[in-house]
C-alpha cells in the first residue's frame, strides 16, 4: 500500500471537499484506516502532500486532522527519530495549518503543537525546524496553550455530523429578527435583502457586550444555515448602525463569519460574500486585524466556482478590497500574492475589468513608491509585491501593458520597465 499511497491520499483528500455528508464520512473512514495500518512517516507526508496547499478549506481541514492523529501516535521521538526529511515537512505544516482561514484547521494545528510542546526537546526542535519568521507567531501559540490549554473544538462546517447547533445563543437573537418569507430566495440584484432584520441597540456594559458576541457568533456557526443567514444580516446591520461594537469585537467576529464565506450551502455562501462586499466601504481601515483571514477565505474556491452567482459576488469582494483596502492589503503578508492572483484569475474572463480596476493601483504604487520600496507615510517594503503585481499584468496583457504605462508619467513607464527587467 505505502507505494500508492500518495496518489490515493491525495484523491481521498480531494473528495473531503465534497458537499455530499455520506462521501465525506466515508472519506474520513478510509483515511482513518490509512493512518492506522500504513508507515506513520509515509502517512503523514503522504497527507501534507494530499491537502496542505488545497484551496478548499474542508480539504485542508480533513488534512490537519489526520495529520494531528498521525503525529500523536508518532510522537516526536519518533518523530525526530526518523529521516529528517519528515521533521522538515511536517514543522511548517503545522505553522501553516495555524494560520489557515479556517477555525478547525487552525485548532488541529495547534493540536499537533500541544501534543508536542511537553517533550524536553520541542524548543529546541521548533528552532531547528521552524522559520525564523515564523518562530514569534509559534512561541506565542505555545505560550496561550501552556496557560489556557488546548480547548474544546470550534465550530466550523455546520453541516458536518456532530456538531451543536448553539440553540441557547441563537434563541436570545432569534425574536429580534423576522424573515419573509415571500422573499426567501434572493434576486441577482447585489442589494436585496431577503431577510429582514430589526436593528438591536449597543450593548451597554461589558456583560452584555460579551453576551451580544456569543449570540451573533452562534449564529454564524448554527447548523441551521437560515439561522447562519440571519447572522450574516445582522452583522451587516450592526456594521451600518452599530460599528463600535463591529469594530471592538472584529477578530472574535470574523472568526466565524469568515466560515461562512466558503460555506458548503451554496446560498449562505453567496449571502455572505454579497454581504462582505457592503460591509469593506463601512468598515475600510478597521478591516485591519482580520485582513490576513479574510483574503484567503475570499479567494478559495470562490473564484474558481462554477455557480455564476457566487463567481460573481467573490469577484465584487476582490474589487472593494482593491478599492477601499489597497494599503492595507500590500502591508499584509498576502501582498505578494493577492494582487497577482487577481490577474491570473480574472483577467482570462473579465480583462477590461481588471484592467479598469488593477491599473490604477499599479500606477499608484509606480508612481509614489521611494528608492527604499515603500509609500510614502507607510511601513514596509512594496517593491516585491510591486513586481510580482507588473510581471503577472505583463503575462496577461504583454507589452500593451508598456504602452499603457507611456500614457502616464515617465518616471512610472521607467519603474515599471525596471521592475519587468529586474523579475525577467
């Protein structure tokens, strides 16, 4: 079996990402039975080959749970023990893993980590193996799991089996909002509301801040996706006439809307990206803290869906964020890879629009970039970013991507050509 087991992995992998209960149950079965009866080594990097960089993120969740069970029953003895090829795999894995968009995903990659973080030699072990960038983000993981420990598992795919329902949250919620249902199925127009809901007041005190987080996270997270809709709609009514409390609550928030914006219910699925684009012109700046979240679960699977609707709605996310979030996505640690990423995607079907969109913020960063590659009154170096973000439109568009830069200042048209030279 060891011999195939790659190509197999890979295949069930893929088909956790399938909205069929029964596929993904039977997916979970055989993967099970793999990590208990292959070579631990070979079924964990069998795994992180299948599904740690799939852009479905229930693939890149059934991925961390079995790797979270194959490493506790390795243990990093053995683990260490064991060619170094398999340490060196599996220690950025789990960096990447508690980085992922997705709450479940993150908790498996903190999983690993605790399971781990008690041998004498872990220290020493996430120094050898970890990136030196990525060494702070760990230790501070490792510090909160020392103190807090691990916790229970979060609520991520409503629909899977098992998972609560948080009826005691949605209740206190439930009586403040009517739905029509007249209007249940939304129109393609961007701005209907198919849910009516009544504006609820500011939370008054600590107390009942902290009750009105769990009952609009229940809701986000409940197994019934016309509850999920309703916190989708409350979020955004709170983001138009309750923004303080959006804002101070931002991180806790996202964490379980962000779910939803690749939800396995198609509808809720559009909902929420039709919503996400009406909440960035609220929001802008204070979208900060959750930027690193928010773009991958954006851009996973979402523009390369074929329900036209949801096509449509992710396509309209990117472009707000292009307008009303520029600085702030150049100074995430997706600059490097969001922009150009828009181009590849997009530009094949919808050129003029990206043309319309992406070059002015090219032009912008062309023209106001300093010899130190940063904007003026900013932090941090663009010029990266700025480069791969010319090479991918000079890959689409080719040298009309010259000719439209003679139209603008010459000291843009000379950046722009020593960018090109300098990536080719």
């Amino acid at each position: 079996m060891d011999q195939e087991l790659d190509y197999t992995v890979k295949i069930l992998l893929h088909k956790a990402g399938e909205s069929n209960t029964f596929i993904r149950e039977e997916v979970d079965k055989a993967l099970k039975a793999m990590v208990n009866n292959v070579t631990p080594a070979r079924a964990l990097c069998a795994l992180i080959d299948g599904g740690q960089s799939h852009l479905n993120s229930a693939v890149r969740s059934c991925t961390a749970r079995h790797l979270s069970d194959t490493v506790e029953h390795m243990g990093l003895d053995r683990i260490l023990s064991k060619i170094k090829v398999v340490a060196d795999r599996l220690f950025p894995a789990i960096v990447r893993f508690t980085q992922d968009s997705s709450q479940q995903t993150r908790y498996y990659g903190q999983k690993m980590l605790f399971s781990m973080m008690t041998h004498p030699d872990f220290d020493k072990t996430i120094e050898k193996y970890v990136l030196t960038k990525d060494l702070p983000y760990i230790r501070k993981h490792v510090a909160q799991l020392r103190e807090k420990g691990l916790g229970g598992l979060p609520l991520d795919t409503p629909s899977a089996k098992g998972r609560h329902s948080h009826t005691r949250s949605v209740g206190r919620l439930r009586d403040t909002i009517n739905i029509t249902d007249s209007n249940f199925f939304l129109s393609n127009r961007e701005t209907t509301e198919a849910y009516e809901v009544k504006r609820k007041t500011a939370p008054r005190n600590l107390l009942e801040n902290e009750e009105y987080v769990k009952d609009i996270t229940g809701l986000l997270t409940a197994k019934d996706f016309r509850d999920r809709i309703r916190g989708i709609k409350q979020l955004l009514l709170d983001a138009e006439h309750n923004q303080g409390f959006v804002v101070a609550n931002i991180v806790k928030i996202f964490d379980a809307f962000n779910c939803r914006l690749n939800d396995l219910n198609g509808k809720v699925n559009r909902i929420a990206l039709e919503t996400m684009h009406q909440i960035i012109p609220l929001l802008k700046d204070n979208l900060s803290p959750v930027i690193n979240m928010l773009i991958p679960a954006v851009v996973d699977n979402n523009l390369n869906s074929r329900n036209p609707g949801i096509y449509a709605a992710a396509k309209n996310v990117i472009q707000a964020l292009c307008q009303h979030l520029v600085l702030i996505v150049l100074n995430s640690k997706f600059k490097e890879l969001f922009f150009p990423n828009i181009v590849r995607e997009l530009y094949p079907r919808k050129p003029k629009s990206v043309e319309q969109k992406v070059l002015v913020v090219l032009w912008h960063l062309l023209g106001n970039m300093t010899n130190s590659g940063s904007l003026p009154g900013t932090g941090g170096n663009i010029r990266t970013a700025t480069a791969k973000l010319s090479k991918a439109l000079f890959a689409q568009m080719g040298p009309r991507l010259l000719t439209c830069a003679a139209a603008q200042s010459p000291h843009i048209k000379k950046t722009l050509e020593e960018l090109l030279e300098a990536e080719s």
